[in-house]
C-alpha cells in the first residue's frame, strides 16, 4: 500500500516488470510449463502497461515450435516499440534454440558464464514402424486425395522424396530464425555464420566472446547497476495452475485420453531439455 500511495503521490523508485519465460515453447497443452502467444498475451500486455523503466525476461527455455517462437518474440518487439520501453533478456540454464530467438527480443542480452547458449538450427524428430503391424498381425487402411497427404507416414518405409522435401521446409525455417538473429545482433556478431548458425550451442562465457549475448550478469544485479539500488522488480504472472489445467482438458476426449497425449507430450519435452544436459 505504502508503495502504491509513493508511486500515485510521491517520487517512486524506478519499477521493472519481469517476464518469466520458463518452459518448452509448444502451441498444445503441457502439464509442465510451457510457453505460447496465447497464453503469454495476458502478461505480456501487462507487464509493459504503465510504462516502466524497462520490462526483463527471464529466460530458461530449450526450444520448441518455431512459429510460437516467433510470435512471441514478435509481440514483445512490438509492445516495446509501441510504449518505448527498454526490453533486457537474463538466460538462465538455457536459452537456446527457441528460447534464444525469445531472447533475441531483448535491446540487450546478459547470462550466467554457464547458462547454455545458441543452437540456432531447426530440428524434426520421430519414430518408424514400417515392420511392426505386421508383426502384430494389424493390417494398415489408409486412403488419401493428394500424392503427398501420407508424407513421412511413420508405418511405412522412409521416402527419399519424403525426406528431401522436410529438409526444405526446415532449411526454409532456418533461414527465418537466421534471418532474425542477423537483425536482433546487427554489427554484434563476432564470429562466421557457419560457424554461429549450425545449431552449436555454448556456455555463456563463449557465447560472450561469439558475440551471442552482450554480457555476463544476472537480473537483480545488472538491474541495480543500471537502475539503482532502490529498483523495484516487480515479477509479472497469471495464476493458472495445475487444477486450472487439468479442468480445461477437452471433455469429449476424456481424462484418460488427455493423461496419454499430456504424457506423450512430456516424453517429447523431456528430449529438449535432455539435449542440453538438463
């Protein structure tokens, strides 16, 4: 209250509001944290409402879908340019792949010298089972209009042509993220491209010297170095938890059916953060 009545009558203290961007980058449910334009809207408005002296994110993320990444990264980009907020990223354990593109919103960048850093590539993953209905005795009914509506089909042989044609679609990804760091780290990159951009990923220390971030700090201590030691830093969240969730799932499919795909789901998420050792 004392705050408040300060900041509507009295000289406040510089505020930043931070934005915690903790989790697997996925458009679909998740029962750990996971992080999507939709769902980021409600904080995101929030946390650069009332102009504060900057906004941070808070960043421990290992990846996930491209086009969240970028509609995430887009809408900070704009809420920034719209209210002329200063914008900083803090990488925490990760940000790569997803979760760098999420920290390449930042005017700035600051890690821990052991915070994971970079892989900035695309990746598709999955399983085939040409053999194994078969095996079970299962015959397989599937019928299609369009030559390639079963592309990559997971219970058939792999198709050269199948494989040639995923292969431009994440080059053509690629080329986006690429596209996105050369803007966001104009004239601050200090190594070759073929070197930063094929999906490496470095300590924090190294990603300093490759020029991937612009320094080695954390949040409460760059913010009081550049604000002050009387900074307020205010964590921006929506109160949405498990029960919140759990409720939310789709009735018709039923609780068992929703514990399998969120189970599926995690197996996929646990592979992002197990890339780096995590």
């Amino acid at each position: 209250m004392f705050k408040r009545f300060k900041r509507l009558f009295g000289k406040s203290n510089p505020m930043v509001n931070v934005i915690r961007l903790e989790g697997v980058i996925a458009s679909g449910r998740s029962l750990s944290a996971s992080l999507n334009a939709k769902g980021l809207e409600p904080v995101l408005v929030k946390a650069f409402r009332k102009k504060p002296a900057a906004v941070a994110l808070a960043i421990n993320c290992p990846g996930g879908s491209p086009v969240q990444s970028a509609l995430i990264a887009s809408r900070i980009r704009a809420l920034a340019l719209e209210n002329k907020v200063p914008v900083y990223a803090f990488c925490e354990d990760v940000a790569a792949s997803g979760g760098y593109w999420l920290a390449c919103a930042a005017d700035e960048i600051y890690a821990d010298q052991n915070s994971i850093i970079g892989s900035i590539g695309v990746i598709s993953g999955g399983f085939g089972f040409p053999k194994a209905l078969s095996k079970l005795g299962v015959e397989r009914r599937i019928y299609t209009s369009g030559l390639s509506k079963s592309t990559n089909d997971p219970f058939k042989p792999e198709s050269p042509k199948d494989v040639a044609k995923l292969k431009v679609m994440l080059g053509d990804i690629h080329e986006s993220f690429k596209a996105e760091v050369r803007v966001r780290r104009a004239g601050k990159l200090q190594a070759k491209e073929t070197a930063l951009f094929d999906g490496s990923f470095w300590t924090g220390q190294k990603a300093l010297s490759l020029g991937l971030i612009d320094n080695l700090g954390h949040l409460r201590q760059v913010l009081q170095a550049k604000f002050g030691d009387k900074v307020e830093i205010n964590d921006i969240k929506e109160s949405r938890g498990f029960g919140a969730r759990l409720f939310g799932m789709k009735a018709r499919h039923g609780l068992a059916t929703e514990f399998v795909e969120l189970g599926l789901t995690a197996l996929d998420e646990r592979g992002l953060w197990s890339r780096y050792g995590l």
